[in-house]
C-alpha cells in the first residue's frame, strides 16, 4: 500500500498556482471578520471545491515549525567574515544554534550545516532562509530535515 502521508519542502517557484491561491484563502478565513469560504475562493479566483480539495494538504513553511529542529545545508565561500554574517542573521531571528558543522575548504568552497531550534519567539523561518541566500558569498541554503 502506497504512503500517502509523505511530506516534501519545494520553493514557492515550484508549487502549481492553485494551491498557492488556496494559501491565499486560508490566510483571509484567519484574517477577514464573517468571510465566508466561498468569499474567500472568489477572491482568490479559485473554486470552493478546489480550496476544500487542498485545504488540509499545504501550508506556509512557518505555520508548523515552531518547537521544531531545522537543519540546513549552505554551501558558501571561504572568506573571512562569512560565517559570522551568517550566524547574525539566525540570531536576529533569534533561532536558537544547537549544531554547526562546517567541512573543509575545497577550492574555496565549503559546505555548513546548521541545525536550530525554533522558538516560539522566532521569526518567520522562510524569511530568515531567504535572507541567508542572498548574502554575498552564499551559493545555496537547503532544508535537509525538519524534526
């Protein structure tokens, strides 16, 4: 018998236009004051069957990660100073550190691999992941795991 269960993170980029429109309408059901769920859909521009088919099935990243460890792999050049830069992003985030592991040096390029815990006072996961790719000197930052 199939596992239906599995779970899988993709980029935004990745995910088809309907299911980020059922994100959407999710979002204003939490927002918006006695808006009903076909409201919500035709908003959005979707069906009331295609939200209730996905409903239970996607989320935001940061909607079920707090009290969790995530473990994430960055590949980065070796220069000084990087490492620190990228340690002070996870602190404003305030994800607690709990693993650092950095490989040596191959041609300049090393490979990270962090695992935090995320509090209840952390800030949006995604976010933090996104601006930890854009710092100069970064090559990728990818989930490996979620506990």
């Amino acid at each position: 018998m199939e596992d239906k269960s599995k779970y899988f993170v993709v980029k935004q980029k990745a995910v088809p236009e309907v299911l980020l429109k059922v994100v959407e309408a999710k979002k204003l059901l939490e927002t918006v004051r006695a808006i009903t769920v076909q409201e919500a859909a035709d908003r959005v521009g979707i069906s009331r069957s295609s939200f209730y088919k996905y409903k239970d099935d996607i989320f935001p990243f940061y909607d079920n990660t707090k009290g969790k460890t995530i473990t994430l792999v960055v590949q980065m050049d070796d220069r000084q100073g990087l490492l620190s830069d990228l340690l002070h992003v996870v602190a404003v985030y305030r994800a607690n550190i709990l693993t650092i592991h950095q490989s040596i040096p191959v041609n300049g390029v090393a490979t990270l691999t962090l695992s935090v815990e995320v509090r209840e006072d952390t800030g949006n996961v995604s976010s933090m992941i996104d601006e930890l790719e854009v710092l100069d000197g970064i090559h990728y930052v990818k989930i490996l795991a979620r506990e």
